[in-house]
C-alpha cells in the first residue's frame, strides 16, 4: 500500500544522510488514522507518508535533506521525535 514514489525518495534520504532511516509509521488504514489521531486528510492513509524517527539533534539536517529532495510536507514532531514526511 505504499507509493513505490515514496520509497525511493525515502532512499535517496537515507543514503544523503548517511545512516539508517527508522520508520515509525507508513501506510494507515482509517480506523488506525484515527486510533493515532492523524488529520482526515492524512497522506499516510494513501501511503504516501512516512513518519520517522529523528531526536532534535538529527531533525534540522534531515528536514534541510528533505526539502532538498523535495518532499512536499516536512513536519517535525518536536515532542514526539519524529520528522514526517510526504508527497502528495
Ligand atoms: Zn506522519
């Protein structure tokens, strides 16, 4: 249920940022969407978004990676370390 498109994008993250990319979440049906309290809208529910694991001192480089790689929702969960990440 994942976009092929998604997957190596996220590829192309990994190997620019030079370690493991650890995904936390992907592909959501709706109940699960909701159980997680994504927004109705979510790109996860089409699976073109990805959540992944980042603490604060790895969030600046990978969002100025990400949008370099142009995807289209970079969003970093400051709480929760995490930066997710999405075409649309
Ligand atoms: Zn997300």
């Amino acid at each position: 249920m994942i976009s092929a498109l998604l997957l190596d994008r996220l590829e192309a993250l990994r190997a620019a940022f030079g370690r493991p990319l650890v995904i936390t979440s992907g592909y959501r049906c709706a109940e699960h969407n909701a159980r997680v309290g994504g927004a109705a809208g979510s790109l996860h529910l089409t699976g073109r978004a990805a959540d992944v694991r980042a603490d604060a001192a790895d969030q600046l480089q990978l969002k100025r990676l990400a949008c370099d790689l142009e995807f289209q929702e970079v969003i970093c969960g400051n709480k929760k370390h995490y930066i997710h990440l999405a075409l649309r």
